[in-house]
C-alpha cells in the first residue's frame, strides 16, 4: 500500500493508474475506521482493479459549535485497518494540503438540505459537497462507495455528480449493525453504557414505522408521532429528528407511497446518532408491501 499525504504525488499514481486503463473504487472516509468502512473497502476492491482510500477529518464539513477537534483520529490504527482491506492507495493529506488558502469557490447545495440532518447542521451539506468534488477530481475514480446510513449525503452526492456531469458512479452500501441494530458509527464511542444500551433503540423506532406501513397504516403524519412517541419511551436524548420523507427528493409526504426513507436522529450527551430505512411501498389490496433497497438510489 502507498501512502500519499500530497496532491503531487497522489497525482503521480492516478495517472499511471489512468495509463494502464484500470479502473478505480474509491472510498472516502474521515478515519476513526470500523466495520462499516472496512466493507465499503472491500466491496470497491472486489469491482475494481485498484482501491484508492481517503482518509481526511474535512473541516469544512463541522459548524462552529461542533465536534472537529474532537472528532476521533488514529491515523495509525487506520492505516494498518486500511492495508488489511488491501487498499492501493491510502491519501491522508493534511488540512493546508486540501485547503493550502481560504477557499475562493464552495460548493452550495441548494436542494435536499432543509430537512433531517441539513436543518440542524446548516453549511454541513455545501462543506461536504465542496471536498467530496474536490476528491474526486484527484482521484478520478470510476466507482466511489458511500454507506447508506449517511442517506442524505449519499443523495446529496449523487445529485452533485449528475449536476456536474462527473463520470462516477456513486454506489449507496448496506449500513453495517451491531447485533443489537446499532448502526456502526465512529461516534459510537462516546456513548455512556446506558446509552449504548438506549441507542440500539434507534433501529427498533425505524423498524416499528415499517412494520406499521406492512400492516396498512399510510398516514406519515401518525407514524412520525408514533417513531416519536416510542423514542422519547426508550431514550432520555433530546430527538432531534424522526421522519418520513420521499427519498431521494427529500420532500414530505402526506401518505406513504414509493420510495420513502424513514429517518431519525437522537442527541446523546456526546455522540448524536442518525440512522434510517430505505423502503419501496407499493399498495396492495387490503394493505401495503415494501420492499427495501438501498443500492438503487
Ligand atoms: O461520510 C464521511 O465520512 C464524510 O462526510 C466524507 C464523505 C468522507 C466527506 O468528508
């Protein structure tokens, strides 16, 4: 594996990547790396000729009031995590590297960003969308693996590289779980023993909301009180989202039809944890089936 830390030399290997015609998947990461990534890592490594892995905490990404210099870092662990997935190239540039001045130019998302994470993190969308085009300029991957538990930034993403026309395929990856549910995050560390235990109850809300639509219940309204009404029994966390939008327009729904993402979020002391459930829902007599997805969006 080659670690790269500079643009120039990062530029070196892909154009001789590029050269050789082989095919590049790519997986951006801010470190911290644990299961979810390792299998986005190995899932870009099996559909492409080289794996190219970035590893680099974006501050443009954090709102004043948040977690950046506190955000995990362990660059070393990372690496040896990296290699052992047989990543190519590991680019692990420092902040002046990406951002060597202040910026002239970001990106700004304006569609997609008023609701669920967008709202309580204003500027977190455009500071994402902003490295992300940035990365893929340099790496110029022909695939690039997103987990879908970000669902918002993987929507945001896509439509960035349909906006832009850049020839990458985004690929949307099943969320890794915790045998309890718990979707694996980096901040998952952070969290009190109580409330690792009252986390896991995150998925059992989402769950619940499918379970309900199964049974026939389409009014969005009812079943955003009701994934609410279960978290507040479940957690002492401030909730800061519990949702049913259309996915991947973001808009709000009065009833549940086609693809939908059911969504929430919940503050802990240290660590706000999202999670969510993708879900196609076609009407059937005398009730609803879905169907769940998450590579199609
Ligand atoms: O999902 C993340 O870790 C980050 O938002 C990303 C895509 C690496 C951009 O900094």
């Amino acid at each position: 594996m080659n670690v790269v830390t500079t643009i120039n030399e990062l530029r070196d290997h892909i154009n001789s990547l590029k050269s050789e015609q082989k095919s590049i998947g790519f997986v951006a990461t801010m470190g911290a790396l644990h299961k979810g990534h390792l299998s986005l890592m190995e899932r870009a490594k099996q559909e492409n000729d080289v794996l190219v892995t970035s590893i680099f905490v974006n501050p443009l990404q954090f709102g004043p009031a948040e977690d950046y210099e506190m955000y995990p870092r362990s660059l070393e662990k990372d690496r040896k995590l990296a290699q052992s997935q047989k990543t190519d190239i590991l680019f692990a540039p420092v902040v002046d590297e990406m951002y060597p001045r202040p910026m002239f130019n970001e990106v700004n998302v304006i569609s997609g960003t008023d609701v669920l994470c967008g709202k309580s993190r204003p500027g977190h969308f455009n500071g994402v969308a902003t490295v992300v085009l940035k990365l893929f300029q340099l790496v110029q991957p022909n695939n690039a693996y997103f987990g879908q538990k970000d669902a918002q930034q993987v929507a945001i993403i896509k439509n960035l590289v349909k906006d832009f026309n850049i020839p990458v395929h985004v690929v949307a990856c099943e969320t890794m779980r915790e045998e309890d549910g718990l979707a694996i995050s980096s901040r998952n560390i952070y969290l009190s023993d109580k409330e690792r235990l009252q986390a896991a109850f995150l998925y059992e809300s989402l769950q619940r909301v499918m379970r309900r639509i199964e049974e026939g219940i389409t009014d969005s309204q009812l079943l955003e009180k009701e994934m609410n009404v279960f978290l507040k029994k479940h957690t002492d966390a401030p909730i800061d989202y519990a949702q049913i939008l259309s996915f991947p327009e973001l808009k709000t729904i009065d009833k549940i039809a086609g693809s939908i993402i059911i969504a929430g979020a919940v503050q802990f002391t240290k660590a706000r944890l999202i999670d969510n459930i993708l879900l196609h829902v076609n009407e059937m007599e005398g009730g609803n089936k879905y169907v769940s997805y998450y590579d199609e969006i």
